[in-house]
C-alpha cells in the first residue's frame, strides 16, 4: 500500500472548489434514464453521452475533480478513437471506477439488500489501474420503513463489514475508497428519523473500517444528506438539512477523513446544491463537496435527448450545473447565480 499516493489522490478528489462527477450508472440505470427522454440504450449511445459529457468545455477542467466510470464506460472509446479515460485526463480529472456489482436481495430480510462484488475484487481493481483509475466506488444501500423494521441492524452490519472489506482491497491496489452507505430519502419519514438512521449506519461503518486496518487518511466518504423522505410532506430547508447533516457526520466521521463527498440522492438540481452550500456554511473538520449523478447530469440528457444537433446545448446545460455546485461547494453559491447563469 502506498499511503503518500493514497492521501494524494484522495487529497486531489476533494480539492477546494472542485466535485466529483458520478457517471457509473449501469447499463440497467442508464437505460431507464434514457427512457424518461426517449433515447434508446445502445452501447453506441452511452459512449456518445458520456463523451458529451467529458468533453464539456469549461466543465470537468474547472469543476470536476474526478468521475466515476461504468465497467463499460473504461473500456470504451471517443469518435475519434481517443479513449474516454483520456480525455478526463486531459481535463486534469482523476478518473474512477464503480466496482461493486450491485444491490441484491438479503436473504430472509425482506426489503433489505447487499451489496455484492468482493469476489475477485483484486483482480479486477489490478485490472482498472492498468486502465487508468485511480480511485473506486462501492455503494451500499439502506431504506427506512420504520413499518416493517427496516433498516434491521443486521442489514446495516452486512453492509458495513462489506465496505470495509472492499475500502481494504481497494487500499492495497494503491485505489483510493470511495466509501458510499446510502441511506435512501424514499419514505415518508421525519428527517430526524433519517438522522438517526444515518447516525447509526456511519458509527457502524467507521467501527468496521477500523477492524479492517483501513487507513482512513486515504479514503472519501459518500454519504447522503440528512433529510425527511421524499413523500413526507414536511419538507426541511437547506439550513435545517445542513444543521442535521453536519451534526451527525462530526458526530460519526473522524478528522482524519479528508473529505466528503455528498451523493444526490433524487433531490432536485437546485436543492441538491442549496443543501451542499448551507452544509458548506457550517463546516466541519473535512473538505465538504458533491459527487453527484442525477444531480449534475439530469438537466443535460433532457437537452441532449439523443440528438447530436442539441449536444452543445446539452454541454452548456452539464457546465452550469457543474459550475453551481462548485460554487455550493466552497459556500459561495445564491439563487442569483443560477438566475445569472441560466
Ligand atoms: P446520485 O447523485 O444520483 O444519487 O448518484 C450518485 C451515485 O454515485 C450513487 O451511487
């Protein structure tokens, strides 16, 4: 294991004024993505997105730190030939790598998952470095539905001992962890509630990571916000999401974390980064930042829809929701901006 490489990359990662661009969305996610805008899944069509995406002027090499590749999406290449790890390279981002395969059926705890992939993870992650990455991603997934007992603290210590196993892994490929147990915002819950699901899933997590000897100064964690569920009608402000969530996180992550990196979740585009700005205003011991998907990318596939002639506006519509949240993310972003901007 090379700490000084790890801390570096993962320094680079968190850079002030920088996030992370999650584009790892499987071929089964980004084939219902697609739907919601009429374009059809092809291998060719991912390609032409996703190189719209890395080519954005003005975007990745401003305000992307790193982006997180599909299996698929490493392997591929531009047009013109030019691999698409490249051209993140060019752009001066680190490139990533999702490489856990999936959420899949807990057995005997209905409505509650694993995340799977530990089998022949070395080999594969040997694999990824040799095509360009430098860091990873595993995501783990935990609902609320406080009805059916669900999260049981049985799925959440699965999970947790899951993630540590592969931040381990990843640590001695020279692959910086990204680290992601998502709390889902689905319910009908009061955001306390996802406070103290949140709260619960973290302490777990860093207790497991320091029984695995992961060296925490070489990692990212991605959490989500602390906010209600998506079908409580009691919806909270950017400030009361930014008091819980900060909250919970000094009260779980250690200071030797360098950073953390906010998942979007399904919140809306402005929302996503009102709530990492207010966030940013409170502060902790870490750098703060986001690694969005949806967040980032759902305002430039509606443009694009499949058509080449909308691309440029698509590349526009991807830079300026980059540029917000890199604002958001050093606390200087205002509803004017967006205005201003758009
Ligand atoms: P969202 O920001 O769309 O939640 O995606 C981030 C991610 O990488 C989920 O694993």
């Amino acid at each position: 294991m090379n700490k000084d490489q790890l801390v570096r990359t993962a320094e680079a990662i968190v850079a002030p004024g920088k996030g992370i661009l999650a584009a790892d969305e499987s071929s089964g996610t980004i084939a219902k993505r697609f739907a919601a805008t009429g374009v059809a899944s092809t291998e060719e069509t991912r390609r032409d997105y996703r190189e719209l995406l890395f080519s954005s002027e003005g975007a990745i090499n401003q305000y992307i730190s790193g982006v997180i590749l599909y299996d698929e999406t490493i392997r591929q290449t531009a047009k013109d030939g030019t691999p698409l790890v490249k051209l993140i390279e060019a752009a001066g981002a680190a490139p990533g790598i999702k490489v856990d395969l999936g959420a899949k059926p807990l057995a005997n705890f209905s409505g509650e998952t694993i995340t799977e992939g530990l089998d022949g993870l070395l080999e594969r992650l040997n694999d990824y470095q040799r095509l360009g990455a430098r860091f990873a991603k595993w995501r783990a997934v935990i609902d609320i539905d406080s009805s059916k007992g669900i999260p049981s603290a049985f799925a959440v210590e699965a999970n947790a001992q899951m993630l540590a196993r592969y931040a381990a892994v990843c640590q001695n490929a020279d692959l910086v962890p990204i680290v992601e147990p998502e709390v889902l915002m689905d319910g009908d819950h009061h955001i306390d509630r996802c406070g103290e699901v949140t709260e619960f899933v973290l302490k777990t997590v860093f207790m497991r990571l320091y029984e695995a000897r992961v060296f925490l100064e070489g990692t990212v964690l991605k959490p989500n916000m602390v906010v209600p569920g998506r079908k409580n009608p009691k919806q909270a402000s950017p400030e009361a999401v930014a008091r819980a969530t900060i909250r919970v996180l000094r009260n779980c992550v250690p200071a030797a974390v360098p950073g953390v990196a906010f998942l979007s979740g399904g919140q809306l585009d402005v929302e996503a980064t009102a709530n990492l700005d207010a966030i940013k205003n409170l502060g902790g011991p870490w750098a703060l930042t986001f690694s969005y998907g949806r967040a980032l990318q759902a305002a430039a596939l509606r443009v694009w829809a499949g058509k080449p002639e909308n691309a440029l506006a698509a590349q526009a519509a991807f830079s300026h929701r980059a540029h917000m949240n890199a604002l958001a993310a050093q606390g200087r972003w205002t509803e004017k901006d967006e205005r201003l901007a758009a």
